[in-house]
C-alpha cells in the first residue's frame, strides 16, 4: 500500500449517490424531499462540500435540479435502478483521487468530521467503513479508489448487494460512537419533520 497523503481533502472524492427508486417514498426523487426546511441532497452536500476535493452525483433522473448543482450528475451505465453498487460503478471513471468517499443522499446528519475520521483509520485497508458504535454502515465509507474497479465484476457476476461486495476485502472500521442520529437514513414520509 502506498503512503497515505498529508491531505486528505485533496485526496478525496466523493460519489453521492442519489439515483435510487425511492420506493418507500411513494417513488418520489428522495433527494430533493424537504427535511427540515431543504431538500435532504442539499444537507448532505454541505456536510461534505468543503472535506473533499469534488464531488459527483450518482443520479438516474433528470430535472431542473440536478442541472443547477455545480457537480458532475451521472446516470448509470444500466437502466432500472440496479442499485447502488451500479451507482458508483458508474461514476468511477470520473475520480482522479486516490480516495473516493461514498456516501448516500439520505443521511442528513452526518457528521463534518466524516472523511478525516475515515481518512484516518483507513490504514493499510482498502475501505474504512462508518460505525455508529452498534452498526456498520455499509453505504457509508472511504475506499482506495483502485479497490472500486472490481465492483463491475461483482455485478457482472449478478450480484447486487454492497454486504456482499464488502465481504472479503480489508476493511477497516470508525467508529462514530455518541452522535446519536449520525446514521440516519431518510427512508420513510413520517421522517420528513
């Protein structure tokens, strides 16, 4: 493994995956649902913007709001919502840094800290995923982006599932204990207080 940076911002980017189906949503476009006064994506990308290099957005819808973010949207190479794997799949051609952050857009409170901490514990594993101290967050993490390639044959070999994917590789684990409702995702209407 080569050494890790001294910066990490400039080390890393982000994929923020927003192109899922929204089925608990009644098939609405999750990101852009209001949480607390704005749309969850926009929550997201303002605890990220300024811990990363760039940021890029998995999306398979198009609109008015997508065109107005100033990052890269892109759609994944196949159609029907083929899950989230397929989303970073899809946009990895599009990182030049030797990390990449993957984060969805449903998770508003995540925390600002989120890459350092990752960055930090990522050691000599090719992934350091996010704990919330009971739960590992599989949607939630730090990759060496060269470990990312591989997420094409997995699907290829008609699997799905990120678990799947993440098992087997040298992960690491931070663990972001006593920030209650770091990790919460946005899945369901009663959640949109």
């Amino acid at each position: 493994m080569s050494p890790l940076p001294d910066d990490h911002v400039a080390a890393t980017t982000a994929i923020l995956l927003a192109g899922g189906q929204g089925s608990r949503m009644n098939h609405q476009d999750k990101a852009w649902l209001a949480y607390q006064g704005k749309p969850l994506i926009l929550h997201v990308l303002d605890r990220i913007k300024d811990t990363v290099q760039e940021i890029i957005i998995s999306t398979n819808r198009t609109g008015p709001e997508y065109d107005n973010l100033p990052y890269p949207c892109i759609a994944d190479n196949h159609p029907g919502f083929p899950g989230p794997l397929e989303g970073i799949s899809s946009c990895i051609q599009e990182v030049r840094t030797p990390f990449t952050l993957v984060i969805p857009c449903d998770v508003p409170h995540l925390p600002v800290s989120l890459n350092r901490n990752l960055f930090d514990n990522i050691g000599d594993s090719d992934i350091c995923v996010a704990s919330d101290g009971e739960r590992v967050q599989p949607l939630v993490f730090l990759a060496r982006t060269c470990c990312l390639q591989d997420i094409r044959t997995h699907l290829d070999a008609g699997n799905r599932s990120v678990r799947g994917w993440l098992d087997g590789r040298n992960i690491a684990v931070a663990v972001f204990a006593g920030e209650t409702g770091t990790f919460e995702n946005i899945n369901r209407p009663d959640q949109l207080r």
